[in-house]
C-alpha cells in the first residue's frame, strides 16, 4: 500500500531539476569566457609594459652615454653616431661609443663589443642641432673638432606599445679637439 504524499513533502520534478542545470551551465560558460578575457588583457598589459620598460632603458642608455661625453670628435649622420665618453670603468678614462642600426635592433658598439640596446626597430633617425637642426655632423671638415648643441635620435619601433619615439639630449658647451 501506497502512502500518498503529505502537504510538507514535496520536491523538485526532473523538469525543474534540467531547468536548473542549465541555469548554472550557462552561468559558468559566462564566468568562464569573464575570466579569459581577463587573462588575455593582462597578458596583453604585460607585453606592453615589458616593452615600455626595454623604450625606457633604451633612452637611459643612450641618455647616459651622452651625459658623460668626453673631449673627442664626435661624428654622425641619419644612420648613427660616434663619440667618445668617459668610462673609468673600462680600464681607461675613456672609450669610443656608436650607435646603429643593425637587422631591425638598435646597437650600440663600446669597446669593440657590440650591445643590444632595443630590439623591433623600424628605423633610426640622428640628428644634429647647431642652430637648426642638420642630418650630418661635423658639417665641414675645419669643425670636426666642435661639438652640435644637442643630439637627437627618432626611432620608429614595433611590437605592443610601438610608434614614434624621440629623445633629445643636450651637450655641454662645444669643446674644441686640437
């Protein structure tokens, strides 16, 4: 014999159990696709600030370079540029410094030895302030001692974050090099 059910009993049908199921399934597809957007714009995110980091290092180090220029000829044209800095740390008071570009990576030549300074490198510009801004330095043979008045660099650059790029750095007052 069968008891039939009381009024406090009751329970859900297969109908309502599928219903909410489903629910849930479509709230964790939801949840899911949240979570890896999210993960993909921090990936993204990371990417570019990695590479504003290698940007910044790179202006440093040509910054710092020609901060510390030393009496001697300084040499350039829209391709790159040649100097000499102080460099105690190198085994004399100073040491020759080019920059380049070389297959798309910005070089910068010390010593002999060649350093990746940024890579994804479009192209470089150099140029050269001496009351106007010039493409080549010295801009005759008799000033090949003098200094300009400021140096420029433009890169254009690829990867997350990439586009024009410009760093100018002023230079002590123009040494003459006998």
């Amino acid at each position: 014999m069968t008891r039939p059910p009381s009024a406090g009993q009751g329970g859900f049908t297969l109908l309502e159990l599928m219903i909410s199921l489903g629910l849930f399934a479509l709230i964790a597809v939801a949840g899911l696709a949240l979570v890896d957007s999210v993960i993909g714009v921090d990936d993204k995110t990371e990417a570019r600030l990695d590479r504003v980091a290698d940007l910044q290092r790179a202006m440093v180090v040509i910054g710092s370079d020609f901060d510390q220029i030393a009496p001697g000829p300084l040499a350039g044209d829209p391709a790159g540029v040649r100097f000499t800095r102080a460099a105690p740390g190198f085994g004399g008071p100073n040491i020759g410094v080019a920059y380049r570009i070389e297959g798309g990576r910005l070089m910068r030549m010390v010593g002999g030895r060649s350093q990746l300074v940024l890579g994804d490198v479009a192209g470089a510009r150099w140029r050269y302030f001496d009351g106007g801004w010039i493409d080549r330095w010295p801009v005759a043979a008799d000033r090949a001692g003098d200094w300009p008045r400021a140096v420029v660099v433009e890169l254009q650059v690829g990867g997350p974050g990439g586009g024009a790029m410009r760093r100018v750095v002023a230079l002590p007052v123009p040494a003459r090099v006998s």
